[in-house]
C-alpha cells in the first residue's frame, strides 16, 4: 500500500508542470514485480493536467476520486472483502460494513482480516482507527450545523494517553465551516489538505481563509499583549488559548480574510490574579497585509549568497 500512495503522490503532485490523475485505482491496475514491489499500471483513462492557477481547482477535485479510490484498495486489503461481494445488498456496501465495526458496540477485529494481523499491526490499526474516527466527528459527526477542518494533520499532532487511545491535537489552524449547500465544495477541498498539507493548497483554492502561523504553543493563560508579523519572521510562544481566541475572531473578521500571518506573545509569561480585558483583535488584523506568505518577501528581497 506504501509503494501505490507513493506512486499516486508522484502523480499528483511531483512531476514538474504537469500532473496525473490515473481515474482507475483498483487493485486489477496494481501489479506487483519479482521483488514485490507494487506498480500502478492501466493509464487508459488517465487525465493529464498543465500547469496554470485555472487549473488548481481542477486537479483537486480530480484527485478526489484517485483518492477515494485507494481508501478502497485500503479496505479490500486490510478486510479481504471485495466491494462486490454477495454480503453486500441493498444499503449494506463494503465502506458501511467497515463504519459499523467502529460503533461502540462493535469491534474493528471482526473485519479485519485474521491473518493479516499480528500484535504490533493491531496497536497500530487501532491508533490508525482512532485518528481516522476523530476526524470523521470533526468532519461530519457532531450534530452542529459547522465542520472542523484540522489542516494540519501529522504525526506530531496525534497523542497516545495512557491507554493507548490515539487523540489528535494542535487545532490551531483549524478551520470552523458553516452550514449550508453552498459549503459542499469548500469543506470538500479543505479536507483535501491531509492530503497535501500546507497554506499553499489552501491559498490556491479560491475559499475563504485565514492563515495563522502561532509559534510555540504553551499551556500558559491568554492575554499578554501579541506580535504579529508576516513573512516568517518571528519566533518566540504563545498561549495554546490565546491562539484558540485568534481564530475564532478571524472567522468573524472582515479584516483577517484572505491573511496569513504569525504570531507570538511580546513578554514572557507570570501568573496573574486578575483576568484579562478581552482584546480586540481587529486592532491586529487592521494591520495585515494581502499576499505576505513570506516566500514572496524571500522573492522581493533575496538574501545575499
């Protein structure tokens, strides 16, 4: 499964100008050499996309189905099920078959095929399963009329409590989605970021959004006065809280859309007795400016060699 995402990544994403959308991810079009190495072949139906911001909208949503397709290869694999199996009638399919096994209820063990697992692989399926459940609440599961996107979703911001359940942290670029039709294609080209994570993906897009780059996430409470910079030029910490409340009021913001920025706390931290006047944050987000990504002021002001 490693060497076909490798494959589809190339595709994607790393073939210079222009890019490749296989169409037809099954496991018929997966082949395997002497040394059991996985190939994607059959690129009859592929669709090969140039280079060209009109295009970025395009190649994402095509990617989609490549995509989806190899969550099924996935399932086929780990289940040794096929989509077209007699089992599956009526509203009953493979990836409903799979969901159930994660009700509180039921038990992922019962579909996961018995020899694919040893001991290891069943720790891992089952952090696997936790993170993969946790953004299916974020995404669709918790009964408001909004979605949390992640956006940044990796390794580092999965943590194991003491039972080995797996939770993913760091929402501080998440993103908040309303309700509504017309959120459809926005929520569906944001989750595309787990896939390629990175403010570019999202900048290139056409949605609506706000970019905030926090530094070093502390425990400590909100409401020392801030920095805010862009361009990648600060380092320094920020309250976890502090970055929570900046984010919320960017979504309320008319001033913050569209932004990327980053930002610290000015002076070091104390324990305070009395709570903090809420800020404005608008007095930060007056200040922004469109378009400072930081690569374009590498690009305007190149550093000497």
């Amino acid at each position: 499964m490693t060497d076909v995402a490798s494959a589809l990544e190339y595709l994607h994403h790393d073939r210079g100008p222009n890019h490749v959308v296989h169409c037809d991810v099954k496991p018929g079009n997966i082949l395997l050499d002497d040394d059991m190495v996985a190939h994607v072949a059959d690129f009859g139906i592929a669709r090969l996309f140039g280079e060209g911001d009109s295009m970025t909208q395009t190649m994402t949503l095509a990617t989609i189905g490549d995509v989806y397709s190899f969550g099924i290869v996935l399932m086929e694999t780990f289940t040794r099920r096929k989509p077209t199996g007699e089992m599956f009638v009526g509203e009953m399919n493979l990836k409903q078959w799979i969901a159930n096994s994660l009700l509180p209820d039921a038990a992922i063990v019962e579909v996961v095929d018995a020899d694919f697992l040893g001991a290891e692989e069943h720790g891992r399926l089952n952090i696997m399963i936790d993170v993969a459940s946790a953004l299916e609440y974020l995404h669709h599961g918790h009964g408001y009329s909004e979605q949390v996107v992640h956006c940044d979703g990796k390794p580092n911001n999965i943590l194991l409590d003491d039972d080995m359940v797996a939770h993913v942290a760091d929402f501080g670029i998440a993103r908040l989605l309303g309700g509504g039709d017309s959120m459809t294609q926005i929520m569906t080209l944001a989750t595309i970021g787990y896939m390629a994570p990175g403010g570019d993906l999202i900048r290139e897009s056409g949605i609506p959004y706000t970019i905030v780059r926090p530094c070093a996430l502390t425990e400590e409470p909100a409401g020392v006065d801030l920095i805010f910079d862009q361009g990648d030029n600060i380092t320094g910490k920020i309250s976890r809280e502090e970055v929570v409340q900046i984010c919320v009021a960017a979504l309320e913001s008319p001033y913050a859309s569209g932004k990327t920025f980053e930002v610290k706390s000015v002076v070091p931290f104390s324990d305070r007795q009395n709570p903090t006047p809420e800020k404005d944050y608008n007095v930060y987000f007056k200040t922004l400016k469109d378009g400072i990504t930081g690569k374009e002021i590498l690009e305007q002001d190149p550093v000497p060699v």
